[in-house]
C-alpha cells in the first residue's frame, strides 16, 4: 500500500563502483486500516442488538433482578401467545421437546436454560413445559421477564 524504495547513499570514495541497493521503506501508512476498523465497529454496533432471539412475546413484568450469564451462551426456550414452542428462534413441535432438550444437554458443559413465555399464555402451561425442561437435563432454569413491574410491597 504505502511501501516504496529507498536508494542507499554510497558512503566510500574508492576506485571500484559499487552496486546500489535498494531498501524498502519502514513506513506503514494506517489510514487505509483505521477506516476499515471504524466502519467495521459501526456494523457490529448496528447489528448486536439484532441478534438477540427472534421470537416476539410480550413477556410480563417484575421487579426481579437480572440473572448473571455465563461464558456459554444461554440457551433460550420460547412460548409464544400462540402456544409455539421454540429454542432460540427454531421452532419445534411438543413431542420433539425433550428429545432435543436432552441432545443440546449432552453437548453444553453447564445446565442453564432462560424460559420465555408470554404473559397471556395460563401458568399451567408454562409448568409443563418447565417440567419438560427438567427432563430434558436441565435443572437451572431462569424465567425471563422485563423490568419495571410492579412490587408486592406496592412501590
């Protein structure tokens, strides 16, 4: 990019002619690098917040604290208004739950699982589909909820 040849400068008089060698330039110009890096930022800032999961629910809010998320990236399980079942954004049938539940614990190291359900969907269904979650091989489950609900204490 920015490279170029140097003539060496001849530093002896004598009688015999010497050949001239030309060394590369130590310069790198970083412009080209710089901008690459900035506009590569602005689309990972642009597209992060798209790769949270894709299914829509209207989760119901609490005044619950956030859970801390390990290293391993959380697996998602999703219940739509519907009565959709999903993990992460692939959608899958009832009966086809433990069965993939019980693969995906044989190849994770730990047993942490966020369960997403709608606020419309009955809580006897959300059980279920807890327990399916436990005999799939995972007994750290999280329900996932927004912020900013109200509290029993009436603040």
């Amino acid at each position: 990019m920015g490279a170029g040849l140097m003539a060496k400068s001849d530093d002896g008089g004598g009688r015999r002619r010497k050949r001239r060698r030309s060394q590369p330039m130590a310069e790198i110009n970083v412009t080209p690098f710089v901008d690459v890096m900035l506009v590569l930022l602005i689309i990972f800032m642009v597209a992060a917040p798209m790769l949270t999961v894709g299914v829509p629910v209207n989760l119901p809010e609490t005044a619950a604290n956030a859970l801390s998320t390990d290293q391993e990236e959380p697996l998602t399980v999703t219940l739509t208004a519907d009565g959709v079942i999903a993990i992460q954004s692939t959608e899958i049938a009832d009966e086809e739950l433990i069965s993939r539940l019980t693969a995906i614990a044989a190849e994770r190291d730990g047993d942490k699982i966020f369960l997403r359900a709608d606020g419309s969907i009955p809580y006897e269904r959300v059980m279920q589909v807890m327990g399916a979650l436990n005999a799939g091989g995972f007994s750290n489950i999280g329900l996932v909820t927004d912020i900013g609900g109200p509290t029993l204490d009436g603040q």
